[in-house]
C-alpha cells in the first residue's frame, strides 16, 4: 500500500465482501462481528441513528450504547431473533442520545419472548437510571404478567462499573476505561465539578480487539491511545468543526470542548496503529463519507461507519451490511407459541 491513503468505502464493499477462501468452521466462530445500529449522535436523522453498535463473538451478543432508534435498526438487521436474544447492554455514559433504547429493548425484547433478565453495565449512576426505568414502567409489566406474559425475563439488573475489566467470562473480556468527555470551562479547561464519569471499552475476544472511544474530547494523556495500541479496530467519535464564525457557526462548536476533531482523531489513529479505524457518532449528521475522510489527516486504513454497516474482524476485516432478512420469523419467538 505504500503510503497510498486507503479508504475502505461501501463502493468497496464489493470487493471486500466475499467468504474467506479455505476459512474452516472453526476459525469463522473465531471472529467478532460488529453491526452499527447507529452511527449518529444526539441530533434527530433519519441516516444516522442515534449511538449503537452490536457486537457477537461466539456466543456473545451485546450492545455498546443504546441510542435513539436501536430497537428498530436491531430488527431491520436480525428480526425478532435478535430482539428476542440481546440480554446485555454496556453504557459507556449516561447521555439521553446513549441510554434512550435501554427501555425499548428491555421490554419489547421481554415481550416478544426473551426469558432471562436484561443486564446493562455502565458508569456511576447506571445502577440508578435502570432502578429508575423499572418504576417508571412498573404498570406496564404488571399489566402485561396480568394478561399472561410469563414473569422470566422482566428484570433489569444494573452494575456501576469503572476503569478496569468489568466482564471476564467464555473467552469474551471486557475493559472499561475512563475517557474525557465531562464538560469544562471552554476559556480555562477547568472541569466544572459535574459528578460522574465517562467511559471507553476494550473488548478482546479470541486473540482479536476492538476499542471504542465512547464520546471523548481528544487530550494527549488519553486513555484510548493505551487502550488501543495495536488494536484490530479502533472506533472513535468524530465532530468536524462547523466553518466561518457565524453565530450558528460559533453554536455548533461549542461541543468541540467534549468531542474530537478530524484532526485529532487522526493524531489517535497515528499513535495506536489499528489496522482499521473508524469513525462513528458522527457530528454533524448530514456530513458525507468523502468529506469527513477529507478532513482527516491520515494515511491508514479507515473508513466511516453508515447504520446498518457491518464489520467481521478476523484475519481479514470484512465490511458488509446488515437487514433484508430474518424479520419475519416472529413465529418462532416464545411468546407465539403459548398462542398455539
Ligand atoms: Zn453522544
């Protein structure tokens, strides 16, 4: 390659998207899949969901973040199959544009057959967001086990979690890590004492990684750039500052002091070398592949994440996407067959 700027975009899908000559059973069980449900932030559009992204390893199924439209982006990719399986869910904050589906998928996922609890990991104040959820929707469990949907699977079960490995279980581990994103005095850097904290993952499964910034300001003393250092995919936050000094201009960058530049993310992707970097939870929402690729100073491989793009990371990285199929097979949901 060179120094050839290679940029995986979806016109490569094409080529890229084709099964490994010779790969065994075996060592395609050895990969971890991302599907990005959502690759927007809080801003409503209708391209970019709000934050969400799936990862299956082996037997492992979960969601990092749960952003506004999750639910039906995880039906669009794997029907009631996927809504139904889903019992874990890793917050890396508790911003509304991250939490907002926790309910979505807790009860429809309940509802349309899932018989085991719902657990979600988070920062300090998880805990009490999920007891929260529960109160708000105690009437409607109560109404739903009154009319006969079975009891297992209502449960919302809440850890606080902070800077180390949190999750160690059937190959699949994963890391939290403390990235900065708490707000500060744009004219001094000072933070403003907001209680809480705001978290990165790493997760390792099978000899392969991936690090997810969470939503991070970019700083030299980063714990992404330890955290991902020779990583197989790095996901990290993007924000292109608006041009000119309009006030609409000035508005739109003051969420520059909690998020990061194209630039900055390129200075990331220099100093950890993941063999592929991408950009999702990206701001603003209507801004296109070439022209956030163009803003970004950087000559490895990356590219931009659309809803519904999907990674396979193993020897090679694959890109592909998700949804067409698997959406009408509600009939073998659980809840359908005590109709029968
Ligand atoms: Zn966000």
């Amino acid at each position: 390659m060179g120094t050839m700027r290679l940029r995986l975009q979806l016109a490569l899908v094409a080529v890229l998207w084709m099964p490994a000559p010779s790969t065994t059973l075996a060592a395609e069980e050895e990969v971890i899949k991302l599907t990005f449900l959502g690759t927007g932030a809080p801003r409503p559009s209708l391209d970019r969901y709000g934050p969400s992204i799936l990862v299956e390893a082996g037997s492992h199924r979960l969601l990092v973040d749960a952003g506004p439209g999750m639910r039906e982006r995880l039906f669009q990719a794997g029907g009631f199959e996927l809504l139904t399986d889903i019992n874990m869910i890793i917050l890396t904050h508790l911003h509304f544009d991250h939490t907002i589906s926790v309910p979505g998928l807790w009860l429809s996922g309940w509802l349309y057959g899932r018989k085991f609890p719902m657990y979600v990991y988070g920062p300090e104040g998880t805990t009490a967001m999920m007891e929260n959820f529960e109160s708000a929707y105690a009437w409607d469990i109560r109404y739903r086990e009154i009319v006969g949907v079975h009891e297992e699977g209502s449960d919302l079960i809440a850890e606080d979690v902070s800077s180390g490995v949190f999750y160690d279980n059937d190959g699949l581990k994963i890391t939290a890590f403390s990235v900065e994103h708490m707000p500060i005095d744009v004219s001094t850097g000072e933070l403003l004492g907001l209680e809480g904290s705001t978290l990165g993952f790493r997760i390792d499964y099978a000899g392969r990684s991936v690090v997810f910034s969470g939503d991070t300001r970019s700083t030299e003393a980063s714990s992404i750039i330890e955290q991902g250092a020779e990583v197989d995919v790095l996901i990290h936050e993007v924000q292109v500052p608006a041009p000119g000094n309009s006030p609409e201009a000035q508005l739109a960058n003051v969420s520059l002091s909690v998020h990061s530049t194209p630039a900055q993310v390129a200075e990331v992707f220099r100093q950890t070398r993941p063999r592929l970097g991408v950009y999702s939870h990206i701001i603003p929402p209507e801004l296109t592949s070439d022209e956030i690729l163009e803003a970004t100073d950087y000559n490895g491989p990356m590219l931009v994440a659309e809803d519904l793009m999907t990674l396979f990371i193993g020897d090679e990285i694959r890109v592909g996407e998700a949804g067409g199929e698997g959406t009408e097979i509600f009939t073998e949901a659980d809840v359908v067959d005590q109709l029968d």
